[in-house]
C-alpha cells in the first residue's frame, strides 16, 4: 500500500539505490507503480489534501458546509460551527424563547417600586417567601448597559438559619400555550435550555428548578455564581419530561423556580433528574438571605426549546424589543381607563364597557388600581367631575369587559364618561 493507516507514505522496501548496481526492474517498476497508485487516490489530509474524490466527502472530511450534496453532522459539530459564524440555531430562533419578559423591562403595576410580600415584583415574575426574613424585591436598573432592567431581591433583615419549610425563591410561570411546543409528558419529549445572567453578591451553588402545576413533577440543577457582584452568563439545559401531567393550553405549562434560600424540607434528594414529587432547589443551595450585605439578581432570562443557547455576547441580541413584550405581558395583566362612555344606573353607581388593549389569557378581575396615576374619576355632564371609590367587573370577556362603578352622586340614567390614565386593572394571571 502507497500509505499507511496515518496517511504517511513510505518508499516501498528494497527500491533505495546503491552506486555503481544494477537497477532491477521488478523492484523499480514496483516503485513506480507505488508512486502512480498513490497519484490516483485521494490525497489525505496530513499531506494537503481532502481525503475524498468528490466534493461533498471533501467538505465532510475538512469540516466545512457545501452546497454540492446533503451532509451529516453530529449535534457536537453542528454547536461549533454555529459558534464559528456566530449563527443562532434554528430552536433558539423559535421567537426568542417561551419566557415572557425575560429582559425584565416591563413593570406594570409596581414601576421601580418594591415588595416584601408573596407578590409580584414585576409582570410574570413573582416573589415567594416563608421564614423571618425580610427581603426587598423590584426592578432595578444599572448594572449592565445591553439589559437596562434586571430582578433584584435584596436581604434587610437576615435569617442566617433555616427552618425546614423556610426559603425566599422567585418564579417565573410559563403558558401552557407556550409551552406545548415541548410535548412534554410524551414519548418524543424536547429539551429545553435557559440561559440568564447572574450578578448575586453572594458567591455559591444556586438552584434552577422546573415544576409542573400538579406539584408533582420537578426537575432541580444548580449553577455556581463564583464572583461576589460580578455579573456571569449561565446556560443550563433540561431533559424533557416523558411523563407527568403538564398544561398544554392557557393553564401554567410550566413554573421555573430560581432559589434564594431553601430550607430542607424543600431541598430535592438528588440533582439533575426527573423526579416525583414537588421541591424548589438541589442539595448545595446556598442560604441566600443569611447577610443583609446579600442582593440577588438576575437578568436576559431566555428559555428555549432544545439544547442551545445564544453566546454571552449574543444573548442582548435575542431578547424581544420592549413594545413587543409590553403586548405579552398584557395577555395576564393590563391597566386602563381613559375615556369610556356609560350610565348611571342608580344614585351611587354606573356602568361602563372598557376595551382591553390586547386580549387577555382568560376573562380578568377588574378592580381599582391601587395607585392613582392621574386623575381617577367620572365626568357627569352638569354634575362634573366624580371619585370612582370602587371598581367591580361583569359579563367579562376576554377582550373587554362591564365595569360597575361605585361613585357619588349621580342620578340613575344619567350619561357619564369615565377618563383619567389607567384607573382600573384587569388581571388574568397565571
């Protein structure tokens, strides 16, 4: 053979020459043969070449993409020729991911302000707390310049020890509408991946858990923030769940709990696989809320079905822009008002339809804002201008509602026309 297994040719034996001898011409024309035989094959890699007689087999052989034939690639090498070019793939490109306002930017209700309680902090991203901690959890601003916004739970009076069923964690739940793309609780179950940037004052193991609505589904991994307030990108990726019950309509496809703290009770035995039964972290978990010095904070939250993720210098890139997000968010909580025209059906009541920007998850409660952001009333032609003291909706629909409201005086059949900025809220979350 002209080469051998390495595709390293060597002279084939007894063809050196020797001064002042006859050359043999079996052994000559066996070199000569070698070296014709060697010509005509595809010239491996280690000696400049392909490796291949065609083009499609070349392209394989050197790891590049043609457009002479189909190819096959393992998803290894599919990972890093996509880093190579800085492409997306085609998972991460299903509309910048199931999560809703993953850059946190919108924050209907609270704005900047902060909350102590089981509460929303900002819209679709709710606060859940049990022991004698006390926390402050909001919007902030300021820690990075491609993601204006981020979720912040600052400690302000710490519990350096635990109780079993004590803990501080924020979850984030996903429709199920969203969510069936995964088709989870079948056979053929997809992956998902979440990718979000950490900038925790406190270094150490924290939790990522996935649960179903049941509670009795959950899938618990951890990440390490290893810089005291150094912001880090994290990609985790999660098996699909073969079974289990999970919401595959406008119910919660699915909660995805970050950890804080998490006393023992709730701590899953193991990490890292599907189990049954409902806990909200995995062994290691730090004590998050053991220093008033510790501020937690995430931020360019995206979870995307299959196993890749943008790059930490792509990920601003993939985040829906603010008006877009504004519109999801609405879906499960919107503010209005303005102007509406309606009557008074008795001395102290009157009634209204009021629109609802975009439809919403399923038919809202409506009640009173509870900041006024303007002037909140009833303009009652030859009345004038009236306090709106409580907000009650009916016949609710999924796209406008019949608001009762309470206010004083007025004379039943009287026309009046509500208006102020955003008087009233309509809630459909999940």
């Amino acid at each position: 053979m002209p080469r051998d297994g390495s595709g390293i040719y060597t002279r084939p034996p007894g063809t050196n020459a020797v001064a002042d001898t006859t050359i043999e011409s079996t052994k000559y024309n066996a070199n000569v043969a070698d070296v014709e035989a060697d010509l005509n094959a595809p010239r491996p890699i280690i000696a400049g070449g392909t490796g291949a007689n065609n083009a499609v087999d070349a392209a394989n052989n050197l790891g590049v993409v043609t457009g002479k034939g189909a190819q096959t690639f393992t998803e290894a090498e599919k990972a890093v020729a996509r880093n190579n070019i800085a492409a997306a793939p085609f998972d991460a490109l299903a509309y910048n991911g199931m999560q809703v306002n993953g850059s946190m930017e919108v924050s209907q209700e609270k704005g900047l302000a902060s909350t102590g309680s089981n509460s929303y902090i900002m819209d679709v991203w709710q606060l859940y707390k049990g022991g004698s901690m006390v926390v402050a959890a909001s919007q902030g601003t300021g820690v990075s310049n491609s993601f204006p916004y981020h979720l912040s739970v600052a400690t302000t009076t710490a519990q350096p020890s635990l109780a079993s069923g004590d803990g501080v964690l924020v979850q984030h739940s996903i429709e199920g509408w969203r969510t069936i793309r995964c088709a989870w609780s079948n056979a053929d179950a997809r992956p998902v991946t979440i990718a979000f940037w950490s900038l925790h004052s406190r270094t150490g193991v924290y939790s990522v858990t996935i649960r179903n609505v049941a509670f009795n589904r959950c899938y618990a991994t951890t990440y390490t923030h290893n810089v005291s307030n150094g912001a880090q990108y994290n990609t985790i990726t999660i098996p699909g769940d073969t079974t289990g019950t999970w919401d595959k309509s406008n119910g919660i496809g699915m909660n995805i709990l970050f950890a804080i703290a998490t006393g023992a009770t709730n701590v899953a035995p193991s990490a890292n696989a599907w189990l049954a039964g409902n806990y909200q972290a995995a062994p290691g978990q730090v004590n998050g809320v053991d220093s008033t010095a510790n501020v937690f904070r995430i931020y360019g939250v995206v979870v995307l079905p299959g196993t890749q993720a943008p790059t930490a210098a792509q990920s601003p890139l993939i985040m829906r822009p603010y008006d877009q997000e504004l519109v999801m968010c609405q879906r499960y909580y919107q503010e209005v008002g303005g102007a509406f025209a309606g009557r008074a059906d008795s001395a102290s009541s009157a009634q209204g339809i009021v629109g609802l920007s975009t439809p919403m998850r399923a038919p809202p409660t409506v009640s009173l804002t509870s900041t006024v952001k303007g002037t909140n009333g009833l303009l009652v032609p030859g009345v004038g201008v009236l306090n709106v003291t409580a907000v009650v909706g009916s016949h609710m629909t999924t796209d406008h509602v019949l608001i009762n409201l309470t206010t004083t005086p007025v004379t039943a059949g009287n026309t009046v026309v509500g208006y102020g900025n955003y008087w009233c809220k309509a809630d459909a979350r999940l």
